[in-house]
C-alpha cells in the first residue's frame, strides 16, 4: 500500500496534529502505516476515552457486592449463593444507522461477547432503542431492520430478550440510538479477565476468520486503491449468530479447564484492541505472527488484519501445556484455532508479516500518553417551572390519546419478534412486570433487569435527567419486589467537543452520581458513544441505564397485573408535575418547563418501604408511575391483568397526568394496613380505587372499557409497521 | 415479460449461510467444493412489453427494494 | 424411561428440555452429540429446538442430511419413540421421517407468543395425560412454523388421525386468528404412521413450572414418561 | 468452474415472500407488476473441470440439500 504516513494521513485517520506529533515522539521516527492505524484507533474516542475519562470517573463504582466495576469488558457482581451476575451495556448506533438489521445484530453480538469472555453464561439480552419521528417511512425501514437484527441475532444463539425501551423524537431522525445490554451467570470464583502473562505464552485466535469488515473508512475511500477500490471498499460488518453460538459453548467448556491465562473478545478495533490491552494490563510485550491469522479473503495487509472489525472472534492467552487441550475443543465446536503470537518480555507490540515487522510500538507510551481532554463545558440553562396548563380535552379523551401515541403504546409488536421464554428461566415476560425476571437455573433466586431513560428530562436538565434514569431503573426493580445491585450505562451524547454537549455530559454524570451514591446503586460498567449527530443536528442526550436486582424466591416477584377484588394503593406524593410531561406534549403539544425533580431521599424510603411490603407478601401488584403519569400507570395495571378498576373521584389533569417521581401503584387486599403502615414509615400514601370488572372508570366518572382501551394501545405498531390491525 | 432479479451478497461481505453451505456440501461427501455464495432470486411478471423499459424498471425496482445496496449487488435479466 | 437429547450445532432449547423431562421422569437426559453414532438403550429420543446449523439455507436442512440421522431412522424403524419441537419437528421433516414442510410464518416475521393447542388425539404416547379436545398454552417461537402439505398427503394425515395438536382459540375453536403462522388446517403437530414419533413447533417445555407461568406443557412429558416408564 | 443453482418453490406452494415483495412494489408505485415469486440462489465453486459431470455433481447437491423437493424446484447452470 504506497501511502506515504504524514500529518494528512494521521488527519485522515482521525489523529489531531498534537496527537501526531506525540506519537511521532513516542516512536522517535515516523510510524509505519500500520503502526499509525494502531494509534488512531487506540486514541479514538471510542478506545481511549478520551472526552468522557475525566467525568466517568467521578461515577460511584464501589459497594461491598461488586467484584468488579468498570475496567473490565463487563462489570462483576456477587448475587449470592456463590454466583456472580456480569453485565454491560453498549452502542450500535452508528452501524445500525448505515444497515439497521446487521447493525443491531452485531451490536447484539459484540455485547455477548464481552460477557462470555468473562466467563459468564448469557442469560438475559436487552435493549434501548431511540428512534426518529414516525412519520417519516426512514424511521419505519430503520425500525423493522433493528428490531429484526436484535430478533434474528438473539434468538438465534439463544439466550432471551426479556427487555427493553423504545423511544420516539425527531431528534434521532438521523442518528437512532441502539444499545444492547447483555446479563450473565458464572461461579464467582471463576471470572474470567484480560490480564495477559506469563513471558513466552501462546497467544491464540479462535472463532470466525478475518475480513476486510469495518476496517476505518478514511483511509480506504482514497484514490491510491487504483481500480480494485471496489474490492478493498471497507464492508459493512456482517453478524454470524451460528458461529457465535459455538464460540460460546466452546469457550465456556474451555473455561471448565484451567487452560485459559487470560481471555478478550475483539471488539472495536479488533486485533489491535484486543491484543494491545491484554498485554497493556499485564504488563508484558507481545508479538503477533498475522500470517498465521485465519483469512477470510486474500491480499490483506498488516495494516487491514489488525483494524478489521470482523465479529465472532476471540483471543485468548493459554498455558502452553494446555494448547492441545484448547485446540481439541475447538475443533470438536468446529471453529477456528490458531496460534499467533506469544508473549514477550520487551513490553512492545511487534507485528510481522510475511516476513517484516510491520509495527513495534512501546506498549506503556501507547496507553498512558493516550490523549485525555478536559473538554469545556457549559451549563444548559434551568428551564422555569411551568405555569398552569387549561385542560382543554378531559381525562378520558386525553388517556386514550395517550395510550396509543407512539412512545406509550404497546411494544408488544416488538416483543414477539424476540424469543423470551428460552432457557425456560423467564419468570415475568415483557409486559408483565416493571422488570424482567430471570430465575437462576435449578435455583429459586432470580435477577430483575431492566433499561431506563427519559431523554426529554436529560435534555431540559441534564442533572435531574441523569439522577432521574438512575432512580427509574431502581425503581422498576424495586417494583417486582427485588433489591437493585448495580448499574450499567450507556452515554449517548452528541458532539463532545460543543460545550453545551459537553455540559449535557458532565451534569448527567452529577446526577447519576448522586442517584448511585443516595440508592447504592453502583456503576459496574459502561459505554460511552459521542458524535451521536447528523448535519449538525444533535440527540437528545440519552444517558441509558440498564439495572440489575436481585430476588431470593422467584415466587415473590410481583407483576403489574390487576386481579379482581384488590384496592388500589398510591404511594409517593403527588403535586402534579406537568413539566416535561408526555400529556404537555402529547395533548397540550408543548415540550416545555422544567422535568419533575428527583428526591433521593423521598426515592429511597418509598422504594424500601414497598419493596418490604412484597416481600412480605402483601402486594399483589405494583407498578412504578412513570411516562405519562398515575393515570396512565393504572390504565396500564388494567391492561396487563385484563381486570378493570375504579378510580375516586376528584384530581385535575395536572394530578393524573403529571409525572411526580418517585411513585408506586400497589394492589393489595389490605389497604388499610399498607396505608397505616406507610403512615408510620413517613411515606405519603393514599387510597386510588378498587379493582373488578372489565371497565375503566375514571375519576370524572367516565368510563372506557378494556376492550376500547387495548386496541387504542395495540393500534399503532402493528399498523404503523405491517399495515395490520392489531 | 418476466424480470429475473439475481441479488448476490458484495465481495467481501461475509456470508456465513454460503459458508455453513460449503461446510454442509463437504460433509456430505461432495468433493472439491470451493467457495460457497447464496443470494436470492425474484421472478417479477411485468406488464411491460419492451424489454429495454421491463430492464430499466426492474433495476429501480432492485435498487429501490429487493436489493440492499449497502450490502448487496444485483443482477436484472429479462425473460420473454 | 431412558430419553437422550440430540445436540445439533446451533440447538439452543437443549437445556430447557432437560429440565422439562427431568420434571416428569425424575431423572436428567443423557445429552448426545451429533457425532455419537450409538442410540442403544435409549427408549425416547429427543430433537430440541434451535438453530441447527444458523437455520441457514432452509431449517433443519442441514441437520437432517448429517450422519447421527442414521441412528435416528433406524431408531424410529424399531418402533423407538422420536419427539421433535420446532427446530426438531424441522429436522424430523426435512429427514423424511415426517412428512409435508414447514415454510416462512405468513407475515414473514417470527413469531414469540403464547399459543393454543386443542389436543386432537388423547389416546398416544405423548398425550394420555391430555384431555381428548382439551386445550392447553404453549409458547411458541419460531420464523419457518408454517405447517405445508400436498392436499392428499393433509387428507391421509387427517384420515389416520396423525394430526395431534392443532392451533386453537384458548376456547377450542379453531380459527384463522389462532393460526397466527398460517399453518395449513391449523395443524401445529403430527405423528408417524404409529404414532411414536411426534413433532410439533410450540414448546411445552417451556411451560412445566408455575414459575414459568403455568405447567400446561407438562402433560405430554409425564405421559411419554409414563408410557415408558420400565 | 462454478455451478449456479437455482431454487425456487414448486407453483402451488404459496409464496408470502413473493406476495408480500410484489405488494411492496405496487406500494411504491411500480405499475403493472404480476405475480411476484422469490427464491434462492446458490453458487458453488467446484474443482471439476468437465461441465457434464460438474453438472451432475451440482444436480445431485440440489437434491440432497439445496432443495427440499417436497416444496421446490431447481435448475443448475454451469459458468466457467
Ligand atoms: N459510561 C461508562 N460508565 C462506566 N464505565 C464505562 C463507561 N464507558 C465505558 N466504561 C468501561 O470502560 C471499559 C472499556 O469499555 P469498552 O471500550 O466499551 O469495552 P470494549 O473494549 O469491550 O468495547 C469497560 O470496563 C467499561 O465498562
Ligand atoms: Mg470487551
């Protein structure tokens, strides 16, 4: 390839020229064109961190039940009885935007990956997905490829999609948002980590062979490529769910020896990542022989080999005496095994090909003099709080509107295109519970997952948006009766390097540092995706949560279902919180005011209390207030459970519409107990109505029955997406 | 007249169903099976008579539709 | 009752069948590779659901044609039980050793959800601890479940009472709105000549634990265990 | 040389692929589009050298594994 390596190219290849000129320091001469492609993609934003380090490092880490936070592929924590949930949550938007279906899947595929590297078993997929206006036909392609993807990617390796949010707004017209979260199990004795070692070590790939996928566009749109450009043009990465189905089952029954030193998916910049980190945290050289890669394609250079992002595969450092052993696995799961390469003691990266040393690169200067930017930040302004809105439509009129709009309705067209039920372990389905439930195999314990973001709050105030994901997350599990243990994230900001979109940045981290810290709800690990912005035009900041609880009797678990016979319980209080609102936008058409505040406090002890109120198997059902408010909460209780309910009078649109936080609908047979025993719990409680029947009956005395309000809520996917009437 | 549309993966993309095909073909006892690529054929009847139109609005159809040009090549042939 | 699960690269409901038969025979499976070549002493053989072989070309198509099917058909020849679920009932068609074919859901789009079965035959193996025309939920999950058959071969299956489960309303009708992939004649399941090798694309196996939200499934478990308790 | 073998389904096996990709072409406004049928492309490098028996090899892949004959037809073609 006769690319001369100089500042132009370095520039093309996403390097300022400070950051060039470093790295011509650190190599005390000019780097070859492999050596600089391993730069650029080290000190991309997406590897190094660069814009978001500073700030996620504030983030609450640490709790007594963590075994491992961020640093890691995928955060460790203990959940008793001697197991250990991994988990993490990560982005795809980008390649889910140039072809939604790949996108998504492989973006199913990559976060898999990081959990099974640790020695987990996959048992639980979910998603966070923003999406553009619905009216435009782009949004409906993009759409259906994702959800296909995650679909066609989950189902195929098996493991359930229990979860996940769908939002709608303009501002994701040119940059949807998909982030997959994946959960797994392992003994906490035995997690696996990248950490390479042991001088002379063999450094095997295993798993699919390498293409020229996703290799860094920059570099190969120019002309020098001459007439194969067309063959050489960087391919879309394309998912192969068999293969990693295999690579699972093989890697987990290697990990039942003690074969493995240390273990890495390739991810992002593939080989290069992979390779640099695992010697980088071990403090060892490594030396890399690519003609012993496996090839998918002929010709490829050094340069392609170590940046292409073909999926399904592994590296992994093993004793040397327990090669054959590895080797027999994998060729019985009928998968790619190779060794090539071997740890070294100089502590540089050496890559030959075909006989050159195409890269040597000191691995210490590589990682510490990585650039790290204190970006400027500025402040978003406070938004005032909204004054009073005339209710021009009524409760009735505005709850069937709300039921079916496009971020309420049903996402059931969603669900039954991901298979929920398989490892037999899903205790509470999507549509069932405010979180997934997730029983642990032959065992009664059982983990609540759930994803979470309002990015309207996150956009009016950064801060409050942010502690508002976090409590939201808490809550949901709180709600099916868990205990939440921990958190992931996902930071979905646009251009790091505006200061007001820096600003989003810094104040969401305030906020869901405080959440973390006033709900012991710890970060374990994370994502950080910047550049989300098309034409100039930015996302809604979208700080996505994804929770994890803990259940120690599956039975326990509570759904929002309404059965007949029970009384309605509010607990929280209520002022009637309009800002923000999906009412204000919905039926007022405004997106204004400032969001419902979050107060930790108040969060905590509500949540305690009804989480202490299931336990002790007084609840029958429960449902966290959120979108769309209490009255929409109930609708949704009534739905679920195809069970009716009566509402007491009184209350404006304001104290049924509005979005206070902090909130739970329960059911109970005992309301006068819930109620005298949140009394003395110092937590505001109040009697809503009663269950039965199969209507609706407002608190202005109007009536929808069930039947009217589930086709208003199954209406619009199915139509909107397969021209079909629910 | 019948527009026959022959969607092929590009060069370079991966195809794990031809790769699982060859796999599967080896298997078999089939031998010297080189590279395997799977795509999709559509038969699209047309009511257009001239071959030159049927060949224009097949490969808008093709690119329009029945190909994903991010990934995918086509190839149009029109029938009698 | 000695039952082996069959493991096809790309099978994925291996885990969740072992738990269903363990429930209703008290004892775990013997899981058999697809390599293995030896089904003695095994009453009841297996396919569980998944991807065998990525689903790739046409499901099932690949499984069916690999060597471990030998021992299956000459299983199934010896009068030996065979149930298969989704992508098993896949494989057991493209082996021949049912007949007709399973194409694309209508509505191309797979389909995870609870279904209905109205139980057409209570007097098989897999089925006596069924109500003759009982009803019970099964999830299903699957994109090629659309049960296709030549007109002739769909009357000599009904004539000889093959069909054993077909989709229904939770009421027992048997409706186009039940048949959610369009399966011809709501037909979900069929059964061999002698009735002892079944398939179906719902899974029972999924619904055996009041946790899993019922144990509708369970039935047809204890019967096949019962039928060959020894 | 290179077998390509081409699959479709038998006439009278409904197609909703087809359906549902020739009601997407009239959706987007292709006038005059009939009846609409899809189905599967399958190209195999063979080392074989002879088209008369590359043909046969393909011809018996197709019946073995590339069709299910039960629902589909094919027709294998011989590229050099
Ligand atoms: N927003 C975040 N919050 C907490 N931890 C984060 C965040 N973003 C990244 N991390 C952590 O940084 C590490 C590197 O992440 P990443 O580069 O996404 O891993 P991978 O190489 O597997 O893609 C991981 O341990 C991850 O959990
Ligand atoms: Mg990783």
């Amino acid at each position: 390839m006769a690319r001369d390596v100089n500042q132009a190219l370095a520039r093309e290849f996403g390097l300022s020229a400070d950051e060039y000129q470093r790295v011509l320091e650190i190599m005390g001469r000019t780097p070859s064109l492999t050596e600089l492609g391993i730069f650029s993609v080290m000190w991309s934003e997406h590897c190094s961190y660069k814009s978001s380090r500073v700030w996620l490092k504030t983030l609450p880490t640490k709790a007594p039940w963590v075994i491992h936070g961020p640093g890691e592929n995928a955060g460790v924590v203990d959940i008793g009885e001697g197991l250990a949930a991994v988990f993490k949550m990560e982005s795809h938007n980008h390649p889910s935007f140039i072809e939604p279906y790949q996108g998504a899947a492989t973006g199913v595929g990559g976060i898999l990956r990081d959990v099974f590297t640790m020695g987990a078993r996959p048992i639980a997929n979910l998603n966070a997905l923003r999406f553009g206006d619905p009216k435009l036909a782009r949004t409906k392609r993009i759409v259906d490829g994702v959800v296909r993807g995650i679909g066609g990617y989950g189902n195929c390796v098996g493991v359930p999609t229990v979860g996940g949010e769908i939002n709608f707004h303009p501002a994701y017209n040119g940059n949807p948002l998909v982030n997959a979260m994946t959960v797994g199990i392992a003994d906490k004795t035995k997690i696996f980590l990248s950490a390479a070692a042991g001088i002379g070590n063999p450094v095997v790939y295993v798993g699919s062979k390498t293409g020229r996928d996703g290799i860094h566009g920059a570099t190969m749109a120019s002309a020098e490529f001459g007439k194969d450009a067309e063959e050489k043009r960087p391919t879309v990465q394309v998912g192969d769910p068999f293969v990693e189905k295999l690579l699972i089952e093989a890697c987990l029954e290697l990990m039942a020896t003690d074969a493995i030193v240390a273990i890495q998916d390739m991810g992002a910049a593939g080989l290069t990542s992979s390779s640099v980190e695992m010697a980088g945290k071990g403090g060892v050289g490594i030396e890399l022989e690519l003609d012993h890669v496996p090839q998918r394609e002929t010709g490829m250079s050094a340069y392609e080999m170590m940046l292409s992002e073909s999926q399904e595969r592994m590296l992994m450092v093993l004793r040397p005496d327990r090669q054959e052993v590895a080797r027999a696995i994998f060729e019985k799961w009928e998968l790619d095994f190779a060794v090539i390469g071997h740890l070294t003691e100089t502590g540089r990266i050496v890559i030959k090909h075909k006989g050159q040393v195409e890269a040597d690169i000191p691995l210490d200067p590589l990682a510490e003099q990585a650039p790290l930017y204190h970006r400027p930040t500025e402040e978003t302004p406070k938004q005032a709080r909204l004054g009073p809105v005339a209710d021009t439509a009524g409760l009735g009129p505005a709850l069937r509107t709300l039921m079916g709009c496009p971020d309420l309705c049903s996402r059931r067209w969603v669900w039954e295109q991901y298979d929920y039920t398989i490892g037999g372990q899903t205790v509470k389905r999507p549509g069932a519970a405010d979180a997934a439930i997730v029983k642990l195999e032959g065992r009664t314990r059982a983990l609540a997952l759930t994803t979470d973001c309002t990015p309207r709050y996150v956009l009016a105030d950064p801060e409050v948006g942010g502690a508002q994901a976090v409590a939201e997350a808490w809550r949901n599990i709180t709600a099916t009766g868990a205990l939440p243990l921990a958190i992931t994230d996902n930071m979905n900001f646009a251009n790091p390097e505006k200061p007001r979109i820096m600003g989003q940045f810094a104040a969401s981290i305030r906020g869901m540092s405080a959440a973390c810290t006033a709900l012991d709800f710890p970060v374990v690990s994370g994502n950080v995706s910047l550049y989300n912005e098309t034409e100039g035009r930015p996302i809604l900041p979208t700080p996505a949560i994804g929770g994890l609880g803990v259940l120690e009797d599956a039975a326990q678990a509570v759904g929002y279902g309404l059965t007949p016979g029970l009384s309605l319980v509010l607990v929280g209080a209520t002022e009637g919180w309009l800002g923000q609102s999906l009412w204000l936008r919905e039926i007022a058409g405004r997106e204004e005011g400032a969001p419902p505040p979050v107060d930790l406090a108040a969060e905590r002890r509500n949540g305690d209390f009804v989480r202490g109120e299931i336990l002790a198997g007084r609840v029958a059902a429960c449902h966290d207030v959120a979108d769309g408010g209490l009255l929409v909460a109930v609708a949704e209780m009534a739905l679920a459970g195809d069970t009716g309910a009566t509402l007491e009078r009184g209350g404006d649109a304001a104290y049924w519409y509005g979005e206070d936080q902090g909130r739970y609908v329960l059911a109970t047979t005992d309301a006068a107990g819930v109620l005298a025993r949140a009394q003395a719990a110092g937590v505001p409680a109040r009697l809503l109505g009663s269950t039965g029947g199969a209507l609706l009956t407002l608190p202005d005395g109007d009536t929808i029955s069930l039947a009217e309000l589930r086709r208003l809520h199954e209406a619009f996917l199915p139509a909107w997406m397969d021209g079909r009437a629910s | 007249m019948k527009a026959v549309v022959t969607v092929m993966l590009k060069n370079g993309v991966l195809d794990p169903q031809g790769k699982a095909i060859g796999q599967a073909l080896s298997g078999l006892g089939f031998d010297g099976v080189g590279e395997v690529r799977a795509g999709k054929v559509i038969e699209v009847e047309l009511a257009e008579t001239d071959p030159a139109k049927a060949q224009a609005a097949a490969e808008e159809m093709a690119r329009k539709l029945l190909a994903n040009t991010v990934i995918e090549s086509f190839k149009v042939e029109i029938a009698a | 009752m000695k039952a082996g699960i069959v493991v096809f690269p790309g099978i994925n409901r291996e885990r969740d069948m072992a738990i269903a038969l363990e429930r209703s025979a008290g004892h775990a499976p013997r899981m058999v590779w697809h390599r293995e070549s030896d089904l003695s002493g095994l009453d009841l053989v297996v396919i569980p659901g998944g991807f065998s072989y990525g689903d790739y070309l046409r499901c099932g198509a690949m499984a069916a044609q690999s060597p471990i099917m030998g021992a299956i058909r000459a299983h199934a020849a010896r009068g030996g039980h065979v149930l298969g679920v989704c992508n098993g009932f896949q494989i057991l068609i493209e082996a021949g050793l049912l007949p007709g074919a399973l194409l694309r859901n209508q509505g191309l789009r797979f389909l995870a959800m609870d279904c209905h079965l109205k139980v057409e035959r209570a007097d098989t193996d897999f089925t006596r601890h069924y109500q003759q025309g009982e009803v019970f939920r099964a999830p299903m999950a699957h994109g090629d479940g659309n049960y296709f058959a030549a007109p002739e071969t769909l009357d000599r299956l009904e004539g000889e009472g093959r069909v054993i489960f077909r989709y229904a309303t939770p009421t027992g009708e048997i409706t186009p709105e039940a048949n959610r992939n369009g399966s011809q004649r709501n037909i979900a399941g069929i059964a061999s000549e002698n009735l002892r090798v079944l398939g179906l694309m719902p899974h029972p196996e999924d619904l055996v634990d009041p946790l899993m939200g019922g144990e509708d499934g369970k039935p047809l478990f204890d019967s096949i265990c019962a039928a060959l308790a020894a």
